[in-house]
C-alpha cells in the first residue's frame, strides 16, 4: 500500500469520526432545547422511587437527555427511572430535590428550583449565569447554588462565580460574597474574591467552600450564624465532606503549565493527611466529586468520544484501587439514601 493511500484512508477514516461526533451531539442537544422551549406541554412532576437510589442527569442520546433520572444503589445497571426534569445540574434528598437549568426561549434565562417530596416546586432563585454547583444539607434543611456570571467560565482568567445558601424553611444567607474571608488570619477585601462548590457538615451552621482571589485557592469552613469563611487550605477546589465528617474530598489541580488538569484529593481532618487518588494523567476530573459511601467516592467525567455525554466513576477515597467505571451516560450523581 502506498503512502498516497495510506493518507486518504486516514482522511477518510477522520471525517467519519468527526461527522459521527457531530451528528451525536445534534441529536441530544436538539433533543433538549426541543424540550426546554417546548410550549403547552405539561410541567413535569419529579417524584423519586423509594430507598437508596443514585439521581443524576441522564447523558444517553434520546428523548431522556439532559432529563433527571435515578438507579438503585445496589443495582447501578437496572433501568433507569427517569422523571423528565430537564436540569443542567441536580441533587436529592429523600425530602427534596434541587435542579439548577436553563430556560431557552425568546431570551435565555437560568433558574434554580427547589422541589419536595412529592415533586411540587418549592422554591426559585433567579440565577446570574450558567449553573455550575449545587448542593443540600443532608437533613435537607439547607441548599446552596453555584453559577457563573453571565460570561465567564472556569476556563477564563477572571472568570465571576455567585454562591448562594439559602435555609429552605427560613432565613436567606444571601452571597458569600458578604461573608468576611479570612486567610491566615487577615481578611481578604479583594474585588476579585470568587466562592463556589458548597457541601455542608452535619449542624445546621457549618460548611465548606472554594474561596479564590488573585490567583490563589483555598478550601473554606464557612459559618452561617458568624457569616466568615477561614481558609484551611491551599489549592483545593468543590469540597466534598464524608458521611461521618472526617475527611474532605476535593479536586486538585496538578498541572505546572496554564492548562488545568484536575485530579481529586482527600484531606483526613484529623491527621492533616492529604491522599491524592490514582486518576489517570489522561483524564481532569472537573466536579464536584460525591460520596457513595464512606469509601468510595463518585465523580462525572466527559466522555471525549462523545460531546456532550458522560459517565460516572467510582473510586476509593483511600487511593488503595484505581477508578471503574459506575454508571454510563450520567453526569451531576447525588446519593439518596
């Protein structure tokens, strides 16, 4: 076979790939707006199962993607139930649900909505830009969402997110931007200063954070009742606290050059210790990892075959084993137990 041929089979090889990839991401995008701008329709009603489920947003082609959807817990591959929420982001309780989207009509707008049991809306914040992070208190007493404003993304230098937590039978804590930043005992009063990536403790007054300003980040214990935010660590980003409150997991970025790759970490409270976990140098893992259990940590990951599709991934938070695969087509996972 000569090299000519060789050439032309390579360039007909990529542009059925590239025609392939384009196609599947017409489908599912096409698929959501439909549903986001769809008039007359009835507005969906999104009740869970009962017992231990996996909610997350549905990623696989069709009429469910982009929707809110849920597995058994002891059962990942059974068929999914899905509720036909669509959400950019979500998380659950057994008591509630919070679904942060993106309204697409004359003019798009972003929207957080909090739902209750039995699927009827709650609450809604208007948001200021694509949503990003959101979170519930594992008592379902409190929410916090994160988005970008209008504009930027973490991709950007000077990227602007708004984080917000709000009780949802009481008080509005309002911006952290309004909580007073204190790092290494100084308050930070910069006009740059950035908050996101919430996850709350087992009292109803502490949680963690992401804070960032000029350059720097640091994980955060927030109090709600004093309204501050103390920096506890340099260089971690979307907290995520165990079920028995010891540890913190959190993405890390590893890389010495301006593009980002992002691996997680778990920090034990008690010993100081950090475990980073054997991601593979291939892959920059950009979320909010969640708990499965005391264990084992789940986190979403772009599928980079297919845009706009997902999966989730189940790792050891003591970095003994490295990640398998949880859940295909699935983005945003929250564990309701």
């Amino acid at each position: 076979m000569t090299s000519r041929t060789v050439r032309v089979l390579l360039a007909a090889v990529t542009a059925v790939v590239l025609v392939a990839a384009v196609a599947y991401a017409a489908v599912v995008v096409i698929g959501y707006q439909s549903r986001a701008t769809a008039t007359g329709a009835s507005t969906p009603v999104p009740t869970l199962p009962a017992g231990a489920r996996l909610v997350f947003r549905d990623t696989s082609p069709g009429q469910d993607y982009g929707v809110v959807a849920s597995v058994p817990l002891a059962d990942p591959g059974a068929k999914r139930v899905s509720t036909g929420l669509p959400c950019d982001r979500v998380y659950a309780t057994h008591e509630n649900l919070m679904c942060l989207h993106t309204d697409r009509g004359t003019t798009t707008s972003f929207q957080a909505t909090l739902y209750d049991a039995s699927g009827s809306a709650l609450k809604s914040w208007p948001l200021a830009g694509v949503p990003s992070r959101t979170r519930l208190s594992h008592d379902s007493s409190l929410v916090a969402q994160t988005s970008f404003v209008t504009g930027s993304s973490y991709g950007y230098a000077g990227f602007s997110t708004q984080t917000t937590i709000s009780a949802v039978n009481g008080v509005d804590y309002g911006n952290l931007e309004s909580f007073t930043l204190l790092v290494d005992g100084a308050k930070v009063t910069a006009k740059d200063r950035n908050f996101w990536g919430v996850t709350f403790a087992s009292d109803d007054n502490t949680f963690y954070a992401t804070a960032a300003s000029a350059g720097h980040t640091w994980l955060v214990r927030g109090n709600l009742r004093g309204r501050t935010l103390v920096a506890i660590k340099d260089g971690a980003e979307c907290p995520s606290l165990s079920p028995d409150g010891t540890r913190v997991a959190y993405k890390k970025n590893t890389s010495t050059t301006a593009t980002k790759r992002w691996t997680l970490a778990v920090l034990d409270f008690a010993t100081g210790t950090e475990t980073q976990l054997p991601i593979p140098d291939s892959v920059s893992v950009d979320d909010q990892a969640e708990w499965l259990d005391d264990g084992t940590l789940l986190y979403g990951l772009a599928d980079p075959a297919k845009p706009g599709d997902s999966n989730v991934y189940a790792v050891k938070a003591d970095g003994s084993a490295a990640p398998t695969l949880f859940l295909r087509h699935a983005w945003s996972p929250s564990v309701v137990r």
